[in-house]
C-alpha cells in the first residue's frame, strides 16, 4: 500500500521508503537541524502519514550531531506562553512517533 505524497520540505527534513522501513533525516542546510516551530509542524504532518504505513521508522540526524535543539532564536522571540505553547508542540511530535 502506498501513502500519500509527502510535502517537499528539502530544507527541514528527506523521508524515503526502504524496504523494510522508512528513514527520515533532518537536513538543515547549515546541518545544525534546528527544531523551529515550522519544522515541528512539518515534522508532525509527515510522522501522521508515515505512521499509516505501520512500518518502523529510523530518524536521523546530520552527520555531526542529531540537532543543536530548539531553535533559540525563534524562542527568544515569544513570550511566555507562546514559548510554553512551543515546547509543548516539540513534546506531542515526538510522543506521537
């Protein structure tokens, strides 16, 4: 069975199809692989259509490190709420995987 186009996001994230499971991996073009919020979104509209495969799915991350993390800059710029709001969104993309 085959899923749903995914959207392309070549700057935030590739996901291919392997035989046995599918394999995402963060792609940042300076290969920190920042969570921004956009990111996050994408993250989380791509992982809804993965998992209809029911295949495993392997994450991965730059070739240094997997990610520097939340995006500060972007943080720095919310209040306090906005920034709880934030947070919370990064924890139910990954939860949901």
């Amino acid at each position: 069975m085959s899923r749903p186009a995914l959207p392309i996001v070549p700057t935030q994230f590739q996901i291919s199809d392997v035989d046995s499971y599918s394999d995402l991996r963060l792609t940042s073009e300076d290969g920190t692989n920042r969570l921004s919020l956009d990111l996050i979104r994408n993250l989380a509209d791509a992982l809804l259509t993965i998992r209809a495969d029911a295949k495993p799915l392997v994450i991965r991350g730059g070739e240094t490190f997997f990610s520097a993390g939340a995006d500060l800059s972007e943080i720095q710029k919310l209040n306090a709420s906005s920034a709880f709001a934030f947070a919370k969104a990064g924890q139910r993309t990954l939860v949901r995987t």
